[in-house]
C-alpha cells in the first residue's frame, strides 16, 4: 500500500483541530443555471469528478515510526457518497440562504476516519443558481493547492485531467514514499542544517513579538465559541487596477488597507472606541516555488502586518500598508515572527501531539485576524455547462481567533469571504458592507469626484 508521511506542518494542522474548533479551509462557488442541466446531473459530476482526484481517496491513520506521526493512506473502502451531498434551500434570497447554510456546514469539523473533505450542493427550490460549498482539512491541502484539488470538478479542468489519464494509459500516481532516495541524504542533512539555523531565528523573533498587553476589548479578542458565520463582499478588478497604478504598490496592499479600514468602519458602527495599538494580521505566503515539484504538504510561511486602523485618511492607510509590506518583503518569507510555520518542520511528530494545545492558545498572542489572498485560473469555468459567477474562499480560525478574511479574484471581481466566531462577531454581514464601503471611498479619493466605482 502506498504510504505518505504527512509533513510536519500538515501533522500541525492535524493536531490543532478539535470539535470546538475545525481545521478545514473552503470555497463557496456560485453558478448559473444552464437550460436542461439539473441538480441531479450536477450531484453526478461532483461526485464522479472528486473521485477521479486520486488526493481526495486519502484517508489518515497512524504509523509505528515515527513516533507520534501520522501519514497519508489510500482509503480502500472509499466511497465517494459519502463526501457528496445535496441540500435544498427553502425560498427566499438564494445568497442570503447559501451563505447562512455555509457557515453553519463550516462548523462541522470533518470526520477522522475518512478522507478528510466534503462538498455540498446547495440548491434554491426554483432551479435557479445553485452553490458547491468544498471543505478541505487544513492537513490536506494550503490556499494553493486546495485550488489545483478544488479545480478538478471544473469542466475545463476535468476535460485537461481525463486527456493526460488517457495518455497515461489510466494509470495512478501512487503518492511519494516517506523514505528518501539514498542519493538524495547527503543534500537532505546539508539543507536540515540550515532549515535548523533558520527555524532558531524564527523562534527568537517569535518570543520578542509575543504581547502580553493585547489591545483592549473587542470582538476579535472574544474567547473562541467554536460556531461559525460567513459573509461576502465584492469589488471591482478593474478599479482595483486603478487604484494601484495611481497609488503604486500591490493589489494586495491595496486588498489589506481596504480590509483595515472596514475593521475602522465596523468599530466605530459598533460604539467601540479606536485600539491604542493597530491589530496585526497575519498574511500567508505560499512557499511554493511556480514551476517547481507540485509537493502535496502545506508550504506555507506568512508575514506580519499591523492593520492601521487608527490612521483616518484612507490613503494613508495604503501608504503605511505599502511600507509594512515593503519592509516584510525585503527580509523575505523565511524570517520574522510571521514565519512561525517553519518552526513546524523542525519538530518531532511527537511533539506535534503533545504541543498543540499550547501552539493553538499561543496564536492569539502573535495575531488577531488572518488576511490571505488565494490565485485562482484566470479562464473561464463551468460546472456541466452552469457558468461559474463567483468564488468566495474560506480561511480557518485558529483557536482564540475570531475572523479571518481571504480574496479571491476571478471574472473581473475580487470576491471576499469573511469567517468569524458566530457569537463573537454576529454583526459579520455589517463587516462586510464596511469592506465595500471602504473600497468606493478608496477609489472616489484617487479617482476624483467624477468617477464612481463600478457596482
């Protein structure tokens, strides 16, 4: 049976779940009907399509070495029934439903004892568009590589994967073995020296930004309720673009500084009063290399970032954004107290086990909320025909964590999914409305008073 040691850091995400608190990331993709194509067909390809992604027929299950560890399994007993499901909304606001539906499937944590991943079909009663909500475990895939799994029940994708199948006469890929080339060990202990080196570093930095006097009551400092709520936004690509050649920088700095200043909106909407210190962010960053072997763990690092709530002119906001970033980006991905995940690969499976609860309770001490950006294809995609109209991505919540924000660009829209602890923030949607509110501000102030967003 082909086996498949999970990495350090998926072995991590593993152990951070509990029942009060799911390690699953997500999607929420919406659709529009296509003439003569029901929610039967579209149950069909979902189901036909997950089990055609050979990462999808992997289940977890313990090992003998090392000690504490876990690994990847074919699940011989996989059926991919038990993934797929179809749930029917009552009438009504088709958005409004689905979204509501979303949150309170996200609270489910995943069972351990199959393949860790669900979709769900959710269907309006009059056969218009209809949404597939996709949960991964956090242990299966990071942002970059749940899209390449995700993306497989898209028409575009699937028609690519069954090609390159057929030419390979059908044959599986069977996952890479846990044992090493012996080739490849000398390379292997001249690297670990240096990752060991660098993970030190990352340690030290991690101590000294550790806080102790965390920023005053809020919502997002509330103790972690384990019930989840999401709510979207949408901005416009185009305006984005503009924003950015008039005020240089990123797409994603002008992504963050949106996001802080609809945390001001929001706080003030709320009678709170303004924090004494920014609240920090934490920003993923893929450490997958374009071009390089399509590893299957997490690779994952992140970045810092205090979001300048206190500043009130929006283009200040972006500049202090602009200039944070810039500063993360020239010491790189690999230092810093953001780079917290490398310090996961440095550690032994069995202190993955027994550290959890206090790398879980200890996150709260880094960041307050997560900001990530997830690429998706830039082509066109349909599910039996049904055009896709959107793609809200989902982040996790780390325990004492009460929101996280993750963008996703995709037919000339920036979609913005936002999750957050039900009791904690259950005010999402106001949050929500902030973001777009924030982005026409951002936008009137560059564009002049001539120029008005496109809605």
């Amino acid at each position: 049976m082909s086996t498949e040691l999970l990495a350090p850091l998926d072995l991590a995400f593993w152990h951070l779940e509990s029942d009060a608190h799911p390690m699953h990331l997500g999607a929420l993709a919406v659709f529009a009907p296509a003439p003569g194509v029901g929610p039967e067909r579209i149950l069909d390809l979902l189901g036909s399509r997950a089990a055609a992604i050979p990462r999808l027929r992997m289940g977890v299950r313990d090992v003998l070495l090392p000690v504490g560890g876990k690994a990847w399994t074919v699940d011989k007993a996989f059926d991919v029934h038990r993934h797929v499901e179809r749930v029917v909304l009552a009438d009504g606001d088709f958005m409004a439903g689905a979204t509501r539906l979303a949150g309170e499937l996200m609270e489910r944590p995943l069972g351990r004892g199959l393949p860790p991943w669900r979709m769900y079909l959710i269907c309006g009663a009059d056969g218009g568009p209809f949404a597939v909500l996709v949960k991964l475990h956090h242990a299966l895939a990071d942002g970059m590589r749940a899209v390449a799994i995700g993306a497989g029940i898209f028409d575009e994708i699937a028609a690519v994967t069954s090609a390159r199948t057929s030419a390979r006469g059908r044959t599986a890929v069977p996952p890479r073995s846990w044992l090493p080339d012996p080739r490849e060990m000398a390379g292997m202990a001249l690297g670990r020296i240096g990752e060991v080196g660098r993970a030190l570093g990352v340690g030290a930095s991690v101590v000294r930004a550790g806080r102790f006097d965390l920023w005053g009551p809020s919502a997002l400092t509330a103790p972690s309720s384990g019930t989840r709520r999401l709510a979207t936004a949408e901005l416009d690509a185009g305006d984005l673009q503009r924003i950015r050649r008039a005020e240089g920088g990123t797409a994603n700095d002008i992504l963050l500084a949106v996001v802080a200043g609809a945390l001001r909106r929001w706080m003030a909407e709320r009678g709170e009063s303004l924090p004494a210190a920014d609240p920090r962010a934490l920003v993923p960053v893929s450490r997958r290399r374009p071009g390089g072997a399509a590893a299957s763990g997490n690779r994952l690092s992140a970045y810092l970032l205090g979001l300048p709530v206190t500043a009130a002119d929006p283009r200040d906001r972006l500049r202090a954004v602009r200039t944070a970033m810039d500063r993360n980006k020239a010491a790189g991905p690999l230092k810093g107290a953001g780079a917290v995940a490398v310090l996961a690969d440095q550690l032994p499976p069995l202190a993955h086990r027994f550290g959890a609860p206090l790398a879980a309770n200890a996150a709260r001490m880094l960041f307050d909320v997560l900001v990530t950006s997830v690429p998706l294809p830039r082509s066109a995609l349909s599910l039996g025909g049904c055009p896709l109209t959107a793609l809200y991505p989902m982040a996790p919540l780390a325990r004492g964590q009460s929101l996280a924000v993750a963008l996703s660009a995709y037919g000339g829209r920036v979609h913005v999914g936002l999750v957050a602890d039900g009791k904690a923030l259950p005010d999402l949607d106001r949050l929500a409305a902030a973001v777009e509110d924030e982005f026409t501000e951002l936008y009137a102030l560059v564009a002049g008073p001539d120029r008005t967003p496109v809605s």
